[in-house]
C-alpha cells in the first residue's frame, strides 16, 4: 500500500513536530514551508512540562536541545511605594528533580533547527520556498496551489502556518488579527551578575528568560496604539532610542541591566484571535497558532501547540490509521474529538494571558500596589497559581 501522504503546512515550530509524530504513526508527512530557509528572528521562548511531554514522543531530541533548564521563576516590584519581592517559585525545580521534565528557556531559532533536524532524521521532507496559495477539496484528497506555481495532491492537510495562517483562510475566509494593545520590545542581553550559575527567570512586570547558561531573553511590555507583528530585529539607532527612553533601563532586579545591555533588540505587536467554533473542514484541520494564536504571557504559545499535534497524532491512529484507506468521514472524527479535547483549554489559556498581559501594563499607585497584592497572593498559594497559569 502506497503511505498516505500528508501536506504539513508551515515548518515553523509545531510543523515539524506534527509532521514527526505522524511518521511515527505511519503515514507519509511533508512540509511545505513558504520561507527558504529556518529563520533566525525571534527571541526566547518557554518549553513548559506539558510542552516537553510531547516532545518526548521524539526520541533523541529533548537531550538534544540547547537551552537552559529553568528551575526558578522571581516576581518582583520595583514601584516606589511598594518595592521588593512578590515571590520565588521553585515549582518548576521540584517537578523536573521528582519526574524529570522542568522548564527549558530557548531561542526560537535554536528550537526551530533542532525541530527541522528531527524531522530530517526522520525522514519527512521538508519543501522549502512553498507557499501555500489556495487549496481545493476532493471526496478523497486536497489539492494544494502555491506561490510557486506548484501544485501537489496530499490525503489531508494540517495547518500550521502560524498567526497569519493561510490555510485557516483558506477553510474560513479573511479575517484579521485582534491586536490586543500591547507591544513587546524584547532582545538578548548578558545574565545579570545576581542571577548567573541560577536557572531563574525573572518577572519585574517585563519579562526575563535565559535561553543559555549566560545570556537571557528579555521583553519590555508596553500599552501602545497599533503595532506590526513582526520579528525582525530594528537597527542600532532605533534600539538605542529605545534604550535611551525606556524607563525600565532604570529598573533593579537585573531588569535594567537587561536592557541596557540588549541585542537584536526586537519590536512586535501582540495579537491573538476571538475562538474559533472549528478548526476543521472536510479533510483539512488547523493545530498550533493558526488554530488559536496567543498573546505570549502565559508562555504557553509552543506548549499549546505542541499538546496540538500530540492528541492529533493520537487521534488520527485511532479513527483514521494510516494502514486504511483514509476517508473523509474517519478523518472528521478524529478533528471533531480533538477539537472537544482542546478548544475549550485553549480558549481559556488565550483569555488568561491577554488578562496577565494587562497586569503587566496597569499605571497608577494604587492600581499597581493592587496588582501586587494580587500577584503575592496567587504566588504564595499553589492550587491557585496552577489555576492561574493552567501549569
Ligand atoms: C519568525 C518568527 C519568530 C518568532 N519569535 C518568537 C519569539 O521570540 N518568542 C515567542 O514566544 N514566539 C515567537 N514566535 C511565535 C511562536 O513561534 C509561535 O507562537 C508558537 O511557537 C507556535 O508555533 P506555530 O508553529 O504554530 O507558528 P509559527 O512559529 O508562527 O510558524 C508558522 C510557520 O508557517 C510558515 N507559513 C506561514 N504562512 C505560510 C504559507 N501560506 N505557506 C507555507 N508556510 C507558511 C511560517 O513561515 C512559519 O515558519 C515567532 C514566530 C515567527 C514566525
Ligand atoms: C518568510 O516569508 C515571509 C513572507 O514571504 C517574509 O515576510 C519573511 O521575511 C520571510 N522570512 C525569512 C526568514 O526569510
Ligand atoms: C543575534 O542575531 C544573530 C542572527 O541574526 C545571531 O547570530 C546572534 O546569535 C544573536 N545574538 C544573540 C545574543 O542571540
């Protein structure tokens, strides 16, 4: 029997991890990626446990990452009227010493090469330069129509072609991304002496995240009008401005330190997108960040999208194996059921981290001094944080 091939869209971060997860099930995944080559841009970004629970279906790779266990997570305040700590978690220590599997900070780019390796060792081609236009349905194939001029016929289809997603367009119709009033201005920057030979990260209401043994990822939250999302890093001048105006190049706790020391110092819009009540149509479904793209503050953007690809992988050989003929009413049942699965908790998780967003960017004494209040409050009581953050 010929294996079923898949079209994969997207060789972003979940692409490859899908598409690696169903040639362990057997079928026969390709990527199609619009860019020519893996990116370099971007900062860091958080592998949280469930994140790394999938990711250990891929033998070999979690050893192989690059990036630094974080076994620390430090709030602090650096408000006049009310300075100091809000609380120090070690949640993510006991975890990874009890079961083996804590938190990683890694570059995006890193994480997106050792992803790509993976599925090269495992032998899904990737098609770089592809990007998707249009697809067409058939009662037992979609035809995929890209940029390129190419045409190819695949069984089915998975999109992960991230925020912008063009095979959510194609399924859905046009329809633009929710800016959600806040900007990141975020880079590299040394560690801050105090926390070197640590695994912390760090919360000075911006962000802080090693990503190596001595370099940290750092991101600047801000309330501001309409901004593009876009990972490209801006050029000296501009970072220097930014440097220069930015009152938290003053900030203790390292949070100025990072600034002031930044690199690929980068500016982007956050954006997420209202739930949708499907992610699938006919032989066609959406997983990772064209399904429910996230503001970043719950650090849970990756972590979602690769619990995504894992139930798909499961779900799939359940009602679709790959040694059957694959038809479209078995591959609508494993989207119906893995919608049920995860719908409802990725909605919430995008609600929860536009609402840690906002505590991020709250002005005014007594507006901040009750945002601290609630922060040493869910800090210290850890039902209500595993609530909180969905851990
Ligand atoms: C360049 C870049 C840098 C990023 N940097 C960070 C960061 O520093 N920190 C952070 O928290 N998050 C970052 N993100 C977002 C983060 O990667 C995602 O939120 C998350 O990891 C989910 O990944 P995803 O695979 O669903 O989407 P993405 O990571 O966005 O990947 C989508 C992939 O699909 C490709 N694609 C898009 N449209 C098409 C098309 N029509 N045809 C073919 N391919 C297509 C894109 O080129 C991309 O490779 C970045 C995203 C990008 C694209
Ligand atoms: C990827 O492709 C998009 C759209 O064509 C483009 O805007 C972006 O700069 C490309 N990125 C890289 C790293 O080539
Ligand atoms: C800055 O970006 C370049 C590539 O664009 C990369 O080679 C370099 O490692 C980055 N710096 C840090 C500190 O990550």
């Amino acid at each position: 029997m010929t294996p079923v091939r898949v079209g994969i869209i997207g060789g972003g971060i979940v692409g490859p991890v899908a598409a690696i997860l169903l040639k362990q099930q057997g079928y026969d995944p390709v990527i199609f990626e619009r860019n020519d080559t893996r990116s370099e841009a971007g900062i860091g970004l958080g592998i949280q446990r469930n994140g790394l629970l999938v990711l250990q279906r891929i033998p070999g790779l979690v050893e192989s990452l690059a990036g630094h266990t974080l076994d620390y997570f430090h709030f602090y305040s650096t408000l006049a009227e009310d300075s100091g700590v809000l609380g120090q978690l070690d949640g993510p220590k006991r975890r990874r010493e009890q079961t083996g599997v804590g938190t990683i900070g890694i570059r995006r780019s890193v994480l997106q090469l050792a992803l790509i390796s993976a599925a090269e060792r495992a032998g899904v081609e990737i098609r770089w330069g592809h990007h998707l236009n249009t697809l067409e349905q058939t009662e037992d194939g979609v035809t995929l129509s890209f940029a390129n001029g190419a045409r190819e016929t695949v069984s089915f289809v998975v999109g992960c072609d991230g925020l912008h997603s063009d095979t959510r367009k194609a399924l859905f119709g046009e329809e633009r991304a929710d800016y959600t009033g806040l900007t990141q201005t975020g880079g590299f920057a040394p560690m801050p002496e105090q926390y070197r030979g640590t695994s912390t990260a760090i919360s000075v209401f911006g962000d802080g995240l090693p990503v190596d043994e001595t370099t940290m990822s750092w991101a600047v939250t801000a309330r501001e009008p309409e901004a593009k999302e876009t990972w490209r890093a801006m050029d000296d001048a501009a970072a220097e401005d930014f440097k220069r105006a930015s009152p938290v190049a003053q900030w203790d706790h390292g949070a100025g330190e990072l600034v002031r020391n930044g690199v690929n110092v980068t500016k982007y819009g956050l954006y997420d997108r209202p739930e949708l009540p499907t992610w699938h149509k006919g032989r066609v479904v959406l997983i990772g960040d064209a399904a429910h793209p996230t503001s970043p503050h719950l650090g849970q953007g990756a972590n979602q999208a690769f619990e995504d690809a894992g139930a798909l992988a499961d779900l799939l050989a359940a009602h679709a194996p790959a040694a059957e003929p694959t038809t479209t009413a078995a591959l609508e049942a494993a989207f119906q059921e893995l919608e049920a699965a995860r719908i409802p908790r990725t909605t919430f998780l995008v609600k929860r981290a536009r609402e840690q967003g906002e505590t991020r960017v709250v002005h005014g004494v007594p507006a901040c001094v009750e945002r601290n209040e609630f922060y040493r409050k869910l800090l210290a009581d850890e039902a209500l944080m595993r609530q909180w953050f969905a851990a």
